[in-house]
C-alpha cells in the first residue's frame, strides 16, 4: 500500500502520478517506467506497476465471467421462450460457469426429450379420437334384416367421403342388405364433393345387387345440386327419411312376395 | 482371462475383489455409442456373475441424455448388484447427480468423493 506518510505527494516524480491516475480511472494498462535515478522511486514504479498487472488480472477475470454469465442468462431466456435450440458454452475447466452450462444443457436436453415425448402422446391421442369420430360420423344402422340406413350429420370432406364409400359397401357385404338408405338431413352443405361421394357410393352398392336411396334433400339442396348439375336421377330421392323407410319396407316386401310366389 | 480393457472413451478393470472399475477418461462427452461400447468391453471380463461396478466420473466432461439413459437401463442393471459414482470436481457432481436424478436407478447406487469409501461400501454387495 503507498503511504503519504513514507512518500510525500510533493516528492512523487510527475510519471508517477499519472501512473497512477490512469489507475485510479480503471485504466489498468497504465505502466510506471523505472528511472534508475533512485532507489525508492524505482521501488514504487515497479510496485505499482505489479498492483496494475494484479489489477489487470482480476479485471479480466471479471470480465470473463461476466461473459460467460451472460452467456448462461442468453440460454436461459431463450428456455423462457420454450427455444430449445440454444446451448451453453462448456469449457475444458471446472469452473462454476463450467458445471452450471453443463447442468443447463443436460436439463435443456430433458425438456426437449420431454416435448418429443409429449408431442408423440398428443399425436396417438389425435389419431385415436380421429378414428373414434370417424367410426361414430358414419353410423350405419340395420333396421331391418335387409334394410340399412347411414345418417350423415356435418360437413363431408374427401376423408370422410371415402370413409362413407367404405363403411356402405362393407356393411351390405355383411348384412346382405337389399336396401341402403343415405340420409343428408344432417348435412350443412352439399356440395359437388358430397354429391360425388353419394354417387359413387350408389354405384359400387349397386354393383352389389343392391338399391340406394337418397333421403332428406331439403328445397335449397335440390336446388343446390340442379345448379352444379348432379344427376341423381339413377338414384331414389325422398324428402324425410320416414319416406324413404316407408318406401324401402314396402319395395322389400313386395320383392319378397315375389320372391316367395 | 484379461482383466483390463479400453475404449477410446473409457478403461475398465476387474479388481481382485471382483468389483469391476471404470474410469471415464479425461475430457470425454459420453454419447450412447461411447456408452455401449463401455458396457460391451466391460461384459469381455465380467464374467457370468453379477458384480458392484465402481464408475469414475471425477475427470468425466459430459454425458448426453440417451447415454444416461442407457447406464440407468434394466439392460445394464442386470449385471450389476450396487453403482458406486466416483465424483471430484464440480461438473462430475452434477452429471453424477443429474443421472441418479432423471434414471432412477434400478440397483443400489450413490455417489462418493473418496474411492476407498466407495470400494468399502462396494464390497458389502459382492455376490
């Protein structure tokens, strides 16, 4: 430590002085050159200047670990944003710096283990509850020993188009159904899409022997389907589907009888 | 019958105790490959016995997730009666620490900073 009681300010050569001015402003730099003009004044520059080199050290310590906290805080706001992309940096040392960037990657590691894991579980969900709609969106019921009947309810994308195609012929294939009835009062919108399926389902039932029936065409549906130029006229239409049941019981029965003469 | 054997990540040896030691070798970052590669040369002088394994960790750098998963697995545990973790410095700790943590190891296992407290624990689980 320099002392005003061993070197009086008035007696410190001019160097000296802005030595250690530099000093005192953070400059830690600044070096004092020896004069060999004296012993003591010599002493005192070589002292300061080893107290600027510690000083320089420890700045440089300062700042590193500064830096390498930051770089740890950038890690850490890039988790609070759920981005897993950032690493921290690990070197070759044992520092603190060094276990917890090591501790950080390891638990950045888990989250992203754990999101993956978490979006694989979300996925089969979706699938599951997909195929569950799937299989309640197309209910074909037997009201009869030969009559069914798939109420369709909502909107008719391409999945579910084909998904009705499916369900109609496998279930006249194992039902022996004579008659299918589609009904579309549930339907928003029909469109060509809809329109499509439905005949397209028809002609694969058909092929199979068996009739389809088209029920619950509402006024603005009927004129929907004349507007985009869809010809059911291949198929029978009804109203209500109480019409098209009654239709389909009497058709049956009458081809029984005929059958049976 | 060899006693020792390496990989590039670690070296493994059977003490006349019949505790198998591994030491992770200075500034590695074990990944699953390094990790069953371990195991496999390890299982060269195993022997068909179940055995504690001493692991030191303390100049070990890093450990990916699926490597930590693997030493926690009942494929490895099976082999194994006790783990004693050697660990010295402070990314050793936390790795070592990370594992017991997240693996919930299947055989007894803890952590040392002294290998003669280790291999005496150790020995209480000689088959």
């Amino acid at each position: 430590m320099i002392s005003s009681n061993t070197l009086p300010l008035e007696a410190q050569p001019a160097p000296i002085l802005e030595v250690l001015a530099r000093l005192g402003a953070g400059d830690f730099t600044a070096r004092g050159e020896t004069t060999g003009q004296g012993a003591t004044d010599d002493a005192l520059i070589h002292g300061i200047n080893q107290l600027a080199t510690i000083l320089q050290q420890q700045q440089a310590t300062i700042q590193e670990a500064e830096q390498r906290g930051e770089d740890l805080l950038k890690v850490m706001l890039h988790l609070a944003r759920l981005d897993y992309t950032k690493r921290a940096t690990v070197t070759a040392g044992d520092s603190v710096f060094d276990a917890l960037g090591t501790g950080l990657n390891m638990l950045v590691d888990e989250l992203v283990a754990g999101q993956v894991s978490q979006a694989r579980l979300q996925e089969e969900i979706i699938q599951s509850q997909a195929a569950v709609i799937q299989e309640l969106s197309t209910p074909l019921i037997p009201i009869s020993n030969d009559i069914l009947v798939m109420p369709l309810i909502g909107n008719i994308d391409t999945a579910r188009a084909q998904h009705v195609m499916e369900r109609v012929l496998e279930g006249v294939a194992a039902h022996h159904a004579e008659t299918v009835i589609l009904d579309i009062t549930g339907v928003a919108v029909v469109d060509t899409q809809v329109a499509n399926t439905l005949l397209r389902a028809a002609q694969a039932v058909q092929l199979l022997g068996t009739q389809v029936m088209v029920t619950g065409i509402r006024p603005e549906v009927a004129q929907t389907l004349v507007n985009l130029g869809v010809d059911f006229r291949r198929l029978q239409t009804w109203s209500t589907m109480q019409m098209g049941i009654a239709a389909a019981l009497q058709h049956n029965t009458h081809t029984t009888r005929f059958a049976r003469r | 019958m060899l006693n020792e054997v390496r990989t590039p990540t670690s070296v493994i040896f059977l003490d006349p105790d019949g505790i198998i030691h591994t030491t992770m070798l200075a500034e590695v970052e074990q990944s699953l490959a390094d990790a069953q590669e371990t195991v496999r040369a390890a299982l060269t002088i195993w022997g068909n016995v179940v055995r504690p394994a001493l692991i030191d960790m303390r100049a070990m750098k890093g450990q990916d997730r699926d490597a930590r998963q693997f030493y926690g697995s009942a494929e490895v545990a099976q082999h194994t009666t006790a783990v004693a973790l050697l660990v010295g410095s402070r990314v050793s700790m936390l790795i070592a620490n990370f594992f017991l943590a997240m693996t919930s190891p299947l055989v007894p296992t803890q952590l040392f900073t002294s290998e003669q407290e280790a291999l005496a624990w150790l020995k209480g689980f000689r088959s």
